[in-house]
C-alpha cells in the first residue's frame, strides 16, 4: 500500500508520485503486471522488469525500470525506448503510466502495450 503522503492528486483519476522504488510496485498494479528484479544489477541500484500482457495474455512490452539511474527501458515488438531523467510518474488507473521529465516530454505506457514518446 502506497503512503497517501507520496502521491499529488492531478484528477480525481490521475495520481502522480516520484520515480523511485516504491514508485515500482504502483507502476506494474497500473499497467496489470508484476515487478520482477532484472537478471542484472547495478552496484548500489536495483534494477526491476515487468511485462506487459498484449491480446490473448502474449507479452508485448518489456519494461526495465531504473529508478536509481531515473531511467526506463521499454521494448515492443521492433521498436527500443531509452527515456532517461525520469522526475515523476503519472498514474491512470487501468489504462496507462506516464513517466515524465521535468520539461514536457513523456514516455506513455498502455495497458495492452502500446508505447508512446512526446518529446
């Protein structure tokens, strides 16, 4: 269970709290996942996987979450996403996660997996 504290209401759907590691679990319950540690570490910073189930229960993205490094990894079918300086995530409950810089750019998340980049 998430600290009430740690999250800044933007609707009354839309949560937003910090990229680090409590961030993780909130992230995988977002998108219908579970957080793994990655099969690789760095010293000092854990690094976590989770898949993202597409149509029929298949896998369609793979995300690598960085928080030490503020850093998230997303790959979908030929596509490769590095998005780095991560402030913030924006969570929509059942639909997406929003990982954001502290300009406007943002990496999106889908349920389903589909991956958007506004940069």
């Amino acid at each position: 269970m998430s600290d009430p504290r740690r999250s800044l209401p933007i609707s009354p759907r839309i949560r937003q709290v910090p990229f680090d590691r409590q961030s993780v679990d909130l992230i995988a319950e977002t998108l219908g996942a579970l957080a793994r540690l990655a099969p690789f570490q760095l010293p000092g910073g854990t690094v976590y996987q989770l898949l993202v189930d597409g149509s029929g229960g298949r896998p369609a993205a793979l995300l690598t979450l960085w928080p030490s490094l503020r850093r998230v990894d997303v790959v979908g079918g030929p596509a490769t996403v590095v998005f780095t300086e991560v402030a913030s995530v924006d969570l929509v409950p059942n639909i997406e996660v929003q990982f954001r810089r502290q300009r406007r750019e943002c990496l999106i998340v889908a349920r389903g997996g589909k991956i958007i980049v506004r940069a």
